[in-house]
C-alpha cells in the first residue's frame, strides 16, 4: 500500500535516500492513522438532513484526511478541501470561473458609478439616468453576490455555510429576477415602472423573498433551538417565490417581443427597434436561467439519487448552477445594458443639428434664393396710402411681382376647347351645336 500510494516522479539515486523516504511515510501514516481514529470516536454532531431524514453528508461532514491532498497544505481543515484538492477538479474550476465573474461583474460596477459621478457633475439634468442607474446597481450586485456565493458550495456543508447558503441563494436569485422583472414593465411603457420606479418596484419584489428566508432561519434556529438541517426538498421549496418571479418575467418578456415595445433612455428618447432587441435579449437571458433552474433541481431533487451520487454530487450541482445562471445574467443583461447606456451617451454627446450655412437649391435664381423680409414681399404689402391719392396695388398671393391690375380686360383669357369633327357618331350634332354656338 505504500508503494503503490507513493508515486516519485524519478527514482532516488542512493539506496539510503530511498530508505529515508520510506521511514518518513511511515511515520506520517501512523500519525494519520492516529487522528483518523480519534476523529472516528468522536464524531461532528453537525449534520444535515436528507429527503428520507438520514443525516446528509455524513461522508463529507465525517470525512478527514486519510490520504494525502494533493495541492492542500497538511494542516488544512477538510472543510475546505475542493478549494485546492487538484484531484477533485471542479472545485478548482468553479472557483476560477466564479473568480472572473465577481471580478467583472465588480468592474462594471464600479465603472458605471464612476461614469455616473462624472456625468452628473458635467450635465446635472438626466431624466431617467438616476433610475437606470439604481437598478443596473442592483443587479449588478446580485450578479457579483451569486458568483461570491459559489464558494459556499464549493466548501463543504457546516454550521457557518449552511445559514448563508439557505438565505443568501434565494434572496441574490431574488433580486436579479426582480429587476429583469421591473426592466420588463418599462419596457412595456408602464407607469410605474419608468425611471425612479423600476428600482422601487425591483425592491418591493425582492422583500418578498428576504422575509420568507428570515422567517425560515428564525423559525428553525431561534425558535426551535435547532440545528442547521435541511433535505434538498426543503431547499427546493425555499425557492417557489424566486421560481414565481422567473416565469413571471419569461411570460412579461414573451409579450414584450410579441408586441411594440419602446425603450426609454435617460435622454428622453425612445426607439422601437432598441427595445425590441432589449426584450428579445431579457427574454433569452431568463429562458436560459429557466432551463439552469430545470436542470438542477431535477438533479438535486431526483437525478443524483437516481444514479447513486446523492449527497456526493449535491454541492457541486449547486456550484455550477449558481455559476452559469450568473454568466447568463452577466453577459444577456448586464454588458447589454451597459452598451446600451454608453450608445445613448453618445448620441446625447452628438448634440442638435445645425442647419447654418445650408442654401436653398434655387438659391442662385433671382427671387427666389433671396431672402425677403415682411415689407419686401408684395403679397403683404398694406394699404397705407388710399387715402393719398395712390390706387391700392392687387397683388397674388402666390406669386411674388405679379399684380392684378396688368390684366388687358381687352384680350382673351378663356381656355380654349376642343371640337369634334365627327358628326356621324350619336350626339355628334349636340356636340357641334353646342361648339359652335
């Protein structure tokens, strides 16, 4: 058993190193065999349970270092194994992948309350941005806060990570949920949900699901003395409130696609066209979440007892759903938003247009390029002198320098007719005698 455990990447030159190697494995085995008795004799008495009642995660809550980790230092507490255990690999990659999610989704954060700072400070009048603003903030957060969470699933389960895994995983689903909600009722142009309103309305929805889980927490711990223990059931019915508000906003952002929706922008300007594609986009980032949620709560509640991985396949389920749900709002709302803010930002930059310096076509024909004042144009000119002996001029309104009293009442004026000459045709001679009389 030691050898085979023992795997030197080159053999050692000396027989005596070889030797020395060997005395040191096996005194560090008897040392390990030691603590894994006394830990055998005195168990944890946290543990939490399972759909059939059975203490969940006794494997993982009893287990200890019987082998060596590759990658953890040799004083490390198990809990927290899957955060270097280079053989347990998910760990490792949720942890990186969670890592660049809360470090984008901190970054634009951080940079959209910069840009919102230096923009106040240019131009104080903004309708509609302190709106934005706050709700882009909020989910902003809620995204950062799924991605952070992650590392409560990847430890494992104790009396520290269970609370915050119970209340913090409905709550931040909460509060994203609730301002892709609210952006789906401005977009559908109501009321309440325009500018300083979506953010309050977002917030209305997520209290909701803080006192459901608050109240869960007290109820069990403060009241009941209990600790900790959930089945995964539990944890799934925890979550119908979150569940409520994901079909609500696929059903608002289906109806939203389905008709005209306007996008309203902190400028004033709406376009049908960009709210379109805001919908279209809102509507695909929670049909993807949708699917996440299918996903595992169909493994958590069946699948993984199903195949024989119950409580070994729980946490990491867990971790990668909260992973992919955050890319998904990341990536299907957060950066589409921000573009969308940096393009309004421009075109506000872009100013009015200017027609200065614009000449008319028929600017070099004589009268009518020239610009002419009220007293130059003779359609308006008055009757100041009648009653000077002067004659008031007639002039057209519809032609500048053509007056009505150049008209010869002398000559012809008629519009000449035409006459048949076909007087065999019926009413030929009506015809003829009414032309020629």
């Amino acid at each position: 058993m030691i050898f085979s455990s023992w795997k030197p990447s080159s053999p050692p030159p000396l027989l005596i190193l070889f030797l020395l190697i060997l005395d040191g494995l096996q005194l560090a085995l008897s040392q390990l065999t030691e603590k894994s008795n006394s830990t055998t004799s005195n168990p944890p008495t946290f543990a939490a349970s399972n759909s059939t009642s059975s203490p969940r995660d006794s494997i993982v809550m009893n287990a200890t270092f019987q082998d060596v980790v590759w990658g953890c230092g040799a004083g490390l507490d198990p809990a927290y194994r899957y955060l270097c255990d280079r053989h347990a690999v998910w760990g490792l990659v949720l942890e990186a992948v969670a890592s660049l999610g809360f470090l984008l989704s901190a970054g634009l954060l951080l940079g959209l309350l910069l840009w919102a700072l230096c923009t106040c400070h240019k131009r104080n009048k903004r309708s509609g941005l302190g709106g934005m603003l706050a709700s882009m903030t909020l989910f902003l957060l809620a995204t950062a806060g799924l991605f952070a969470l992650t590392f409560a699933f990847i430890i494992r389960l104790t009396p520290q990570t269970c609370p915050v895994r119970l209340f913090l995983f409905g709550v931040l689903f909460s509060l994203a949920l609730s301002c892709l909600l609210a952006h789906g009722m401005a977009l559908l142009g109501l009321a309440a949900a325009q500018g300083w309103g979506e953010p309050a309305l977002a917030l209305g929805l997520f209290a909701v699901q803080v006192v459901i889980a608050a109240e869960w927490l007290l109820v069990t711990l403060v009241r009941d003395q209990r600790p900790c223990e959930y089945s995964q059931d539990d944890f799934v019915m925890l979550q119908i409130y979150v569940l409520c508000l994901l079909a609500a906003g696929l059903l608002l952002s289906l109806h939203c696609v389905c008709r005209s929706c306007r996008s309203y922008g902190y400028t004033g300007g709406t376009g049908r066209w960009q709210g379109r594609n805001q919908a279209a986009m809102l509507f695909v980032t929670l049909l993807l979440s949708a699917a996440i949620w299918v996903v595992w709560i169909t493994m958590v509640t069946w699948g993984n007892s199903r195949i024989g991985q119950r409580p070994r396949w729980d946490d990491p389920v867990l971790s990668v759903a909260l992973v992919a749900n955050g890319w998904v709002f990341l990536l299907g709302h957060g950066l589409t938003r921000v573009t969308l803010l940096c393009q309004e930002e421009a075109q506000a930059k872009e100013g009015p247009l200017s027609f200065a310096g614009w000449t008319s076509p028929n600017a070099d024909i004589p009268g009518l390029g020239s610009k002419k004042e009220g007293q130059e144009n003779g359609s308006f000119e008055n009757d100041g002198g009648v009653g000077k002996g002067r004659e008031p001029v007639l002039r057209s309104p519809y032609e500048s320098g053509f007056s009505m009293s150049e008209i010869d009442p002398e000559r012809d004026y008629t519009i000449p007719r035409p006459q048949t000459t076909n007087t065999s045709q019926p009413y030929g001679q009506y015809y003829t005698h009414s032309f020629n009389n």
